[in-house]
C-alpha cells in the first residue's frame, strides 16, 4: 500500500512539474510574441514620421525650387560642406578629405612619386612582432594616412634584388623614394603611422 501511494504521490509531482514547465514556456513565447509586435508597431510608427517630415520638406523644396533655379549659385549642402552647383562635382571631390593608402609593393607604383607625393616602402615580414604591430596601427588608421603619401607593404623575405639595392640588412626598414626609385631616406624603428609619418622628407 505505501508502495503504491508513493507512486502515486510521484505522478503527481512530475505531471504537476511538468504542466508548470509547459505554462512556463508558453507565456514566455507569448511574451516574445508580444515584445516583436510591440517592436514592429514602434517600427511603423517612426517610418510614418519620417515619411510625413519628408513630405513637408518636399513640399517646401518645392516651393523655393523656382527661386533656387534662378540663382546661379545655388548651394548644394553636403553634410558638414556646402560647395556651388555650377562647379558641384569638382568642389565636393576637392572638398572630401582624401587620403592617401597602404598597399602592396609594385614596382609601377613607385612612379606615383613626386614633389607633392610621397612612396615610403615599408620593409615587413610576417614573423616580426614590430612590423606586424604597425601592420595592424596603419590598418586600423588607414583615414590618417595624409593624402600625399603611399605606403607600399614591400615583403621582407621575398625582396632580395630590392633589399639589396637599398642596403635593408632589417625587417621593420622604411625606404621613402622618388618616382625613378631612387633612395631619398632610409629608417628603422617606426611603431605607429604617426611616428612613420613624421619621418618622411
């Protein structure tokens, strides 16, 4: 008889645990449900605003569109820069920061050199910690490269003929040249783009 009430007493545990379970993740799930709908009417809600303040403003563009036809220096606004229609696309070029750019080694790449540009072959291998830790700085950094200047990732192990004609005995060697290749400055040492940017003649 004990035998069996506890039996009994153990069914009803697990039936019990297991309807509370079910209840459990069904209100979860609906809460879920809920959370989504909720989401997607605030969802909603923020297009309708933004499609009703884009129809205000096209209906005020409208309205001064004929006055800023006639102005033959209408500003075109492009963010934080404001340049003349007439000569628009050659303004918004010069105006947007450039800068200059981190590459492979090539050897017509050289010839991008000039008195307004800068090449500064950047003597790397991949098993040296320095040279990896500026690989890194440089990539992470790449919009603080100034616009006059090329950065051209030269492969240490695989550059015999060039190492040797600019004397680079050292993984990590920097070697700024002139459009015909020709050594201009030659350095060890540089750990960050600025440090690297601060040497160049």
């Amino acid at each position: 008889m004990n035998q069996k009430l506890i039996i009994g007493i153990i069914s009803l545990v697990v039936i019990a645990g297991g309807a509370l379970i079910y209840s459990s993740s069904t209100s979860t799930e609906t809460m879920v449900a809920v959370k989504q709908e909720n989401m997607m009417k605030e969802d909603v809600m923020v297009a309708d605003s933004e499609d009703a303040m884009m129809k205000k403003d096209g209906e005020a563009m409208a309205d001064t569109g004929d006055m800023m036809k006639k102005d033959a220096d209408v500003m075109i606004n492009t963010g934080n820069v404001t340049v003349k229609n007439d000569t628009a696309m050659t303004d918004i070029k010069e105006v947007m920061k450039k800068v200059g750019s981190y590459e492979s080694y090539n050897a017509s790449k050289v010839a991008m050199a000039s008195a307004t540009h800068d090449v500064v072959l950047f003597f790397r291998a991949s098993w040296c910690p320095k040279c990896t830790a500026l690989d890194k700085n440089i990539k992470a950094n790449l919009s603080a490269i100034p616009e006059s200047l090329t950065i051209l990732d030269t492969n240490y192990d695989n550059s015999a003929d060039l190492k040797r004609k600019y004397g680079v005995t050292l993984q990590h060697t920097f070697v700024q040249v002139d459009a015909d290749g020709n050594l201009i400055k030659k350095w060890s040492g540089s750990p960050t783009l600025a440090s690297l940017v601060s040497e160049v003649k």
